[in-house]
C-alpha cells in the first residue's frame, strides 16, 4: 500500500497509488483513498449508487502544510519550474514534485485538483528521460484545460494553519536571515 512518505519515482508503485499517497499534502493531512466510480443515477435521474471516498487523518496539518509549502517551491524554483515560464505558462497556485528512475513522473495538485502523471514502459524498460521533461508537461496541458473548467478554476493559494509561522532564512547557510544577508539569497520557509 502506497504511504505518503514514499519517494516518488523510486519504489514500484502505480499512478493510483501515488494519487491516493498525495492526497494527504493536497487536504492538509487528510488521505482520500481514490475511487473511479462515485456516482450512478438512472436515465430518470433516480440515485443508484453514491459512494463517498473513505477519509483518513493521518498528518498533522501544520507538517502537511511546510511540505506543500515545500512542494511549492519545485514550481517555482527546483525541477518543475519550467512550469511557471513562457512555454507552459501555469500560473494557478500549485504543487507537486518530479520523480524519475526508469520512467518519469510527476504528481501535483491545487487546491481543487491532484494529478498524476507517469510515463514509461510498462515491461520496465529504461525510458531514458526525466519526470520534469516527460511527466510534467503532460501534467500542465492537461491542469492549464482543467482549471478552465468551472469545477476546478477556483484553485486557491494553499493556507498555513495555525501553529505555524514564516521566517526568513538565508538560502546559503540555511540559518535565519540577519540584516547582513543580501536580498537575493533570503527566502521566507514556513515552519
């Protein structure tokens, strides 16, 4: 069974189950386990099956938001900042992480939305490519088409729940920035 603490790319795992370990940074800690069917009505519009998803909490929210505040980062700086610029243009407050080993992945998510993607060979045959340059631009076409979509775009910035806080760190040392560390190298983490 997936956890939310395996390494993306690195363990056998199936996109399902990595969707289904996300869910836990995408709902402040919460695990969503996924289903494919959560409704079925008749033609006459009579209910015949509603299937609510089994919930979990299983993170502390505070733990969950420093890693989707983490998870942010990769977006905007690390290996899915491609993302942001002019090629893909995702601009919706989101984020995720880039994975490879033999294949490549990519699993991210807004406030309204995760996806997983992963592309490889499914005998396990070396594919050769990074997650950040397969993966991940098949995730932003599909999300930048979601979030057109009335369901999906209303994507939110993601919220530090009490009993965290802000402080600016000094991204060469890894200490507290002090008034002596240059502009460009301070960055606000949350903790």
């Amino acid at each position: 069974k997936a956890t939310p603490a395996m390494a993306i790319g690195s363990y056998d795992a199936t996109p399902l189950e990595m969707a289904g370990a996300y869910t836990v940074f995408a709902n402040q800690g919460v695990r969503v386990q996924p289903t494919f069917i959560t409704r079925v009505n008749q033609p006459d519009g009579k209910l015949m099956l509603d299937q609510k998803p089994e919930k979990k909490n299983i993170l502390d929210p505070r733990v969950t938001a420093v890693l989707v505040d983490m998870l942010q980062e990769v977006m905007r700086s690390g290996t899915a900042g491609s993302i942001r610029g002019k090629n893909y243009n995702f601009t919706a407050p989101a984020a995720g992480k880039t994975g490879t080993s033999h294949d490549g992945w990519f699993a991210g998510f807004t406030s309204d939305l995760l996806c997983v993607v992963w592309v490889g060979f499914d005998d396990n045959r070396e594919l050769d490519i990074e997650g950040a340059k397969s993966a991940l631009p098949v995730w932003g076409e599909f999300m930048k088409r979601a979030i057109t979509l009335r369901r999906y775009s209303n994507a939110r910035p993601f919220e530090a729940p009490d009993g965290t806080v802000y402080a600016s760190v000094d991204e060469v040392s890894g200490g507290r920035a002090t008034p002596m560390c240059p502009a460009k190298q301070v960055a606000d983490e949350l903790f």
